[in-house]
C-alpha cells in the first residue's frame, strides 16, 4: 500500500454562500484514519459535522462559496478529480454513508431488497441475481433475517430500517463507511443491538469508520480515535483509550463534564453561552468567549499543538 | 415534631397543601385502543397501558422508563387528561378525574403543567413568547392584564431567561434549543402548578444543554415543591433527577424502587437489560459485545401470556412465566419488582 493511511484530509474547507454572508461551516479541518479503526466525531449540533461528512464525500449543495484542502485516500489526492470520476471510483465504491435518521432515509415505495442492490449493480456491474445472493449476505451481516428482502420499509421497525441502511452501505465492500448520528432516534437496547453489528462488520470486514455524533456515552462503543469539533473547526484529536479519562482542551474537558453517568454521583456540569455563529466567528479560538481557562493569547488564532500522538488546538498546551 | 419542621408545616398549610396523602394516586390504569373493526366483529384492542398503579408522593419526583411503544406516553397523556382510561382510576388531591367534566378539567389543568419533549414543536410559530406565555392564563380567566404581566416576569426570571424585555417579542425560531425548552417550562409553570409531567424533556437537546436544562428542572421542583413525573428512556440522566424509578414495559410497570436501590439491584431482568444497554463514556466499551436480548418488545394487541417478557427472558421458568402473569414481589423493602424470580 502506498499510505499507511486509508483517509487524509487536510485543510478541508466548505463555505456556503447565504445571504448574510459566507459561513464557514468546515473551516480548516485535518483528520487522519488508519485501516480498521473507527473515529468518533463528537460536536455539537451546528458544529459542521454532518457538513463535515458531506464535504468528504463531496455531496454539496448548490450555494458552496469555497470547498478547498486535500482528501486522500489511500494515498491519492481525491479532490482534483472530475465529479463523474469521483461518482464512478470514490463515493459508495471507496466510501459509503449511512445518512442521518437512515430510518426515513431508505425509499418508502421500492422493496428493502432492490434499494440495497442498487449500489452492487451500478457500482460493481453485477446481474440482478448475483446482487441478491450478495444483498443476502449482507443481511447476514447487519442479522437482518433473509424473508425481510422483499419487504417494504415501513413494514420493519426503526431498528430494522437502521440495519437496512448499513447493509446498503457495506454492499460494494467500500473500505470506509461516515455514520451519521446511526442511533440517536433509537431505543437503549436498539442502540447496544445496532453497536454490536458495527463492531462485528469491523471485526469481520475490516472496515473502518468515520461516526458523526453527539451522543457522547455511545461513542464510546465503537471509539477508536476521537475528534472534538467546535464551530467549524477541529479543536482536538486523539486516541479513545487517553482523551476519555483525560481530555485536553478545555472545551472537550466541558463536554465531558456533561455526560451524565449511570452511577455517577459526580456533580455535572454545563457550558455557558451559545456556540458563535459561524458567519462571523470571532478572531482568534473560537472557543474563547467560553472558556473558564481564557488568557491574554485567546485572542489570536491557536496553533494545531502536537503531544503524545494526540493534537490539541489550544494556546494553553503552547 | 420540631420547630422546623412546624414551619415548614404551616408554609404548607399557607400555600393551599394542607391535605394529606398523595397528590396523584393511579389505580389499576387501562388504555385500550380500539383496532379498526371489520364488518360487525371487533378486531380487538391496543393495550397501551394496562393494569398501571403508583402513588405520586406531595413535592416527589419519579421517572417512567422504557422503551418506545412501551405505553409511557399513553400513560402521561391519560394523567394529563387527553385520553380517557378504558379502565381504572386518576385520583388527584382526592379528586377522581375519571368523573370530572369540561369544567372539572379546567380546574385540574391549572394545576398541572406539561413539559413536551420537541420544544420547537410545542410552540406555536406565529407566537410571540408574550402570547405563547399569556394563553393559560386567558384560559383559566385571569382577567387583569397587569397580573399577567407580573406573571409572565415571575416565571422567565424562574427560568433565567435574561434580559427579559428582549425575549418577550421574540418568536420561538428565533430562540435557541435550549431557550425554546426554557420557554415551554415558563409556560408549563405559568399558572403555578403543583405537579408537572415531563415527556423526555432534553431528549432533544445537545449534550451541554442537556445537563442546564434537567438543573433547572430539579431547581423548580426544589423551590416549589412539585411533584414531578419524568419519563424517559435514558437511564443515565434519572439519577440527577428523580427518587423514584419505574421500569416500564408492554404496558406494565415491572419494577418500582429508589432510584440508588435499583441501580445497584436491579431484580427484573428487562431492567438488568436496561441497565447493560446502557453506556458510559469509557473506551474499553469498544473491545466488547453489549449483552442484549434477542427479539424485539412484543405486539400490545396480543401480548403474549404470562409475564410480558418471557419471551426474550434468558432466565425463564417453563411452565410458570409463560402461563401466569407475575404479581408484585417485595425482594427488599419499598422494592416491588413483577417477576416470577422472586416468588
């Protein structure tokens, strides 16, 4: 392999055009992602995740103002593609989505079965018939049992639906699959069901992962690596195994004091203020205006600080 | 009794809480929905709720948990009032409300407040929050509009929303997630109740907000002396919360306890279940399967015999779980768990 790396990304930029003005919805984003490991991108709402996952797999709306940086994928620079290229070689062939709320994502009047061969047949050239032996497979997989093929999404439960989405994610065996919040409508029980088949696939096909969430305690079940976002930006990185007992940045430090904790009888805590807007987010960290750490530098543009393997945008780390 | 506790007594007695027992005492609830009927036959009924009974304790806060499609839900809404019960009884301040009509109703709503799980949806879009705030009490017929005034202050100061002045001609889009919330639990303390139903409260709110929104609701509770029912599927957020759980499933309360009884015991083994399923941020989560039942919650229409959960249960008798349907056993005192392990 020529990379050591399945993903790259440096300096990812999205900007819409709106009419107040650019927002910087992705601004400035690096990320790395080895085979077989899963990143948990924790944000809050707003916090351009979603954007995030949509600017990697170039799913852009109309009114983009500037989509810039560098995506590589196993070691190829995938951004100066043509869009049918990408279309042909990258999306779904190399990496494949579940969207957010996959539950009303799938199509309410074609039959589970021929919405997950879709991606076998256009993107692997398969016959209808060969795809259905691999669509079963992959039910398999997801333990989706074989009679649901010829169902209709609404005849299976939200549970069932969200098992559906990954199986049409993982069809074309791409090497990289983004989760969009895949268990935030789902029941506790659902949510452990549905984690287990992720760990499974990851187990079994090597696959690895990008999971957008904000559901902080869940992650945890599939975290290899975590990546904190904040207005637009990537304020840490790190192992899973170091940032959950010991967070760097002071934001990570207050998004980890609000996880509620099942035998905790520790106190919680909650960030003041509101996220900047990210029309005009100010100078400097963006975080600063809530910050209980804030010093003189706050004000100017944090650098990207490397410790230990982990990086921390943050002056206090200077 | 001590000097204290005389004062506390006759603030009490001063704020109309003179009457003993519980506020809310539910006995044996039954919502059944009836199915579409086919010809002349009857298709059969939806069991939402189905044989349901607690006290509701003066200045108590307890959560209902379960999953969706438990009949939490169908729950609240007949203690609120919006369902009629098939069978049984709602029983507030020693007032059946099974027997009250449109003007009993009245009387009850006031004294009730409801906290709606989508702040955005619960508000009116073409509202300002001075109109939003000021309906219940044109409702309930305050007619000097000063008092209102007065009211609509009171209560967005109780909640922290400041300044005020900037918010009262706002309209909900307007507002943040966690602002909306605030909006819906000013509106549901508007006409000072004395109990207050949240449905998932910050089930819809980000992490950071979550933990804002459940303080001020414990807060409220404190200062007023609410009695609070908070349902939720989140177990990690009812410890902060409430001092009494209830552990629901297919329609049945399976278990009641303290909340610290049934976090450290839990007896039935759906709330073992429960309790697995759910996480806390740790990374070593990610080397290890989750313990989950097979199946999924079983059809309310027909619901199988015996205990409810036999079906997914690992630990099942044949011949009594799936024949008899479980009653209440005490494995410790204030514990009351439905589940044939116990006998």
């Amino acid at each position: 392999m020529a990379d050591k790396k399945l993903l790259r990304i440096k300096d990812l930029v999205l900007h819409f055009r709106t009419q107040h003005g650019p927002v910087q919805a992705v601004d400035g984003v690096s990320l790395d992602l080895d085979y077989n490991r899963a990143v948990v991108v924790l944000g809050e709402s707003g916090c351009g995740k979603t954007t995030l996952a949509k600017a990697i797999l170039r799913l852009l709306p109309r009114n983009v103002e500037k989509y810039s940086g560098e995506v590589c994928l196993g070691g190829k620079d995938v951004m100066p593609m043509a869009d049918e290229e990408f279309r042909l070689s990258v999306r779904w062939a190399a990496i494949s989505m579940v969207p957010q709320a996959a539950m009303n994502a799938l199509n309410p009047v074609l039959r589970v079965g021929d919405q997950i061969l879709e991606p076998a047949i256009i993107h692997l050239g398969m016959k209808k018939g060969d795809a259905l032996q691999l669509a079963l497979k992959m039910f398999q997989h997801v333990g989706v049992p074989a009679d649901f093929i010829g169902r209709y999404p609404f005849e299976l439960s939200g549970g069932m639906r969200q098992r559906v989405a990954i199986a049409m994610a993982l069809i074309t065996s791409p090497s990289l699959i983004i989760l969009d919040e895949p268990t935030s409508a789902l029941d506790v029980l659902t949510q452990a069901n549905i984690f287990n088949v992720l760990k499974r696939i990851k187990k079994e096909l090597g696959t690895s992962f990008i999971l957008i969430t904000h559901d902080i305690a869940t992650s945890s079940e599939l975290a290899d690596d975590v990546a904190i976002m904040y207005a637009g930006q990537m304020v840490e990185t790190g192992d899973a195994m170091r940032f959950f007992p010991n967070p760097l940045h002071p934001y990570a430090q207050k998004l980890m004091a609000s996880v509620p904790r099942l035998r905790g009888e520790k106190n919680l805590e909650f960030i003041v203020g509101q996220p900047p807007s990210l029309v005009n987010p100010p100078k400097g960290c963006r975080f600063a205006e809530r910050c209980p750490q804030r010093f003189g530098k706050c004000d100017q543009e944090p650098p990207v600080i490397e410790k230990d393997g982990r990086t921390v945008k943050c002056w206090l780390y200077n | 009794m001590s000097a204290e506790e005389k004062t506390k007594e006759a603030e009490r007695v001063g704020q109309g809480w003179d009457k003993t027992g519980p506020l809310l005492s539910i006995q044996d609830l039954r919502v059944w929905f009836e199915l579409r009927r086919f010809g002349f036959g009857r298709a059969g009924y939806v069991r939402a709720v189905d044989g349901v009974s607690f006290d509701l304790g003066r200045g108590e806060a307890i959560a209902i948990v379960g999953e969706s499609g438990c009949g939490k839900s169908s729950l609240m809404k007949t203690i609120l009032g919006l369902y009629k019960p098939t069978k049984g009884k709602v029983i507030f301040d020693n007032e059946d409300l099974t027997e009250k009509g449109t003007k009993g109703m009245r009387w009850y709503r006031s004294h009730v407040g409801y906290v709606q799980q989508d702040p955005y949806g619960a508000l009116a879009p073409f509202m300002t929050l001075q109109r939003i705030l000021e309906e219940p009490m044109i409702i309930a017929g305050i007619k000097s509009k000063e008092e209102r005034q007065q009211r609509i202050r009171k209560v967005l100061e109780e909640v922290k929303m400041f300044p005020i002045e900037d918010f009262l001609g706002k309209y909900p889009h307007m507002l943040s997630g966690g602002q909306q919330q605030r909006t819906v639990i000013a509106r549901a303390m508007i006409m000072g109740p004395n109990f207050v139903v949240a449905d998932e409260p910050v089930s819809m709110l980000d992490a950071s907000v979550r933990v804002e929104i459940l303080k001020l609701l414990r807060g409220l509770q404190e200062t007023h002396n609410l009695s609070v029912i908070y349902i939720t599927h989140d177990l990690s957020t009812v410890s902060y919360f409430s001092e009494r759980i209830f552990v629901m499933y297919a329609g049945q309360l399976v278990e009641k306890a303290k909340v610290t009884r049934l976090l450290n015991n839990p007896c039935h083994p759906y709330t073992l279940a429960l309790l697995n399923g759910t996480s806390d941020p740790d990374a070593k989560n990610a080397l290890t399967f989750k313990e989950v039942p097979p199946g999924e919650p079983p059809s309310l229409v027909k619901p199988p015999e015996g205990c409810r959960f036999h079906p997914r249960c690992s630990k099942m008798i044949k011949g009594t779980c799936d024949v008899k349907e479980p009653p209440e056993f005490l494995p410790e005192a204030d514990h009351q768990v439905s589940c044939w392990l116990w006998q």
